[in-house]
C-alpha cells in the first residue's frame, strides 16, 4: 500500500482580518467598549505602548455580558473560501494552526459554527471577571519577544521549524510584520504586502482564501521560491 503523502510545509494563519472577514476584537470594542479604548489605539499606533498593554487595557474596557458577546460572534463572518483551503491543506498532509494576538473563546466561537474548531488555536486567553467586565490573560507572551505582543508569534515559528518543518504564514496587518520575517513563505493581504516588499520577504500577494486555494499546489510543488532558513534558537514562552 502507497504510504500517505506528507508535507513538510505548517501553516501559521492569522485570524482577525484574515480568517475573519473583520478584525474581531475591534468589532466588540466599537459596540462595547467604554471611553478610553480609542485613546489607547492611538497610544499603540504612536509607539507609546507596545501591543500586549493595548489589548490589557482595551478588554478591561469591554462592558457586554455573555449573551451580548455570543450575539456579536455570531454576526461575524469567514473568508467564504477558508473552509475549502483547510480542506485541500488536510488533503496534502499540510497542518494549520491559527495564530492570533486576538481573543481564544472569540476564535472557538467562530470556528465552531463553522465546524473548524478542530484546528489548534494560540492565542490570548480571555476571562469573565464579573457579569459586565472582562480581562486578558497572556498564555503565549515571551520576554524575548521583539514587538512585545501578547502572542509572541515568532515563538510558534520556531516552534514549527524545529522540527525542520518550513512554515507558510498567512496574515494581513502589524502583528504580522514580525514572524512574517522569519517564515519561509508569506502569503500577504493588506498592510503585510507593502512590509514584504521592504523587507524583501519571498511572498505572494493575495485578495483571500480563494487566491490562497490556487496558490497552494505550487507551493508544496516547490514552484514558489522560499527563503533560505537557519532553525532559530527557541524564545521562552510565558508560562499561565
């Protein structure tokens, strides 16, 4: 009998702007948030506060029960083409992981009326604090982390890659910019494709998922060019 075939590429996928159609997080913080969560977006945005203090302080502002919150999820929408690119990755022997400075009972949700959740998840850890009130845990921060997000994303990759995996990442904005570096091929929407020219990234430039899809087999065909790697040394992951 003909052994599977199994690929020696890992997808790291980001979620917000990318799996989803909307940034899920600036959803809720636009229908719940109280004052002050725009003043510290700017703050981010400016550089006065890295990543992982924005999104601390933006949940701390949320004021939404359960019910409210399960109510937004459920008007979110997925890229229409991703549930047919898992399914030609899983195909190809190809796994996923989503990989997100979002928010995980958020992601599960989404995922789960989609009937995806059986794809792992990292990403911040979101906690009911009282009936109104939340806050944000950091389960995959890293102090080495060089943007200081609550994801350190860059550990995830050399994670992958230490088990001489090469990694396709897929995302769209900032939270990207980093690990975006260091995977061996990006597939890029919205503000990641202008850091990819910078930064000479080997990458295509996609719409969505259904450019993903297309794209797919000449990727594990290494038709596409992917960047020379050197396995990175592995940076601690926050334990909580």
């Amino acid at each position: 009998m003909q052994e599977p075939f199994v690929s020696d590429w890992t997808i790291l996928c980001d979620f917000d702007g990318t799996v989803a159609v909307d940034d899920t997080t600036d959803t809720l913080l636009e229908r719940f948030g109280r004052p002050g969560w725009e003043v510290l977006e700017e703050d981010w945005r400016a550089g006065r506060i890295n990543s992982h203090d924005c999104m601390a302080g933006q949940v701390a502002l949320l004021d939404m029960d359960h019910d409210e919150f399960d109510a937004h999820l459920a008007e979110r929408e997925l890229d229409p083409a991703f549930a047919d690119f898992v399914d030609a990755a899983q195909k190809h022997g190809v796994p996923i992981e989503i990989l997100s400075d979002g928010l995980d009972y958020a992601i599960h949700n989404i995922l789960r009326r989609a009937g995806l959740d059986c794809l792992p998840v990292t990403s911040n850890r979101l906690r009911q604090v009282t009936d109104r009130e939340w806050s944000l845990e950091f389960p995959n921060a890293s102090p080495t982390c060089r943007v200081a997000s609550g994801t350190c994303k860059c550990a995830r990759a050399a994670l992958a890659q230490s088990g001489r995996k090469r990694t396709l990442l897929i995302g769209d904005g900032a939270s990207d910019f980093c690990v975006a570096e260091a995977a061996d091929f990006v597939f890029a929407k919205g503000k990641l494709i202008a850091h990819c020219i910078a930064k000479n990234i080997p990458h295509a430039a996609i719409d969505g998922f259904a450019d993903a899809l297309d794209l797919l087999p000449a990727l594990i065909e290494g038709k596409l060019v992917a960047a020379p790697r050197v396995v990175p040394m592995l940076p601690s992951v926050a334990s909580g």
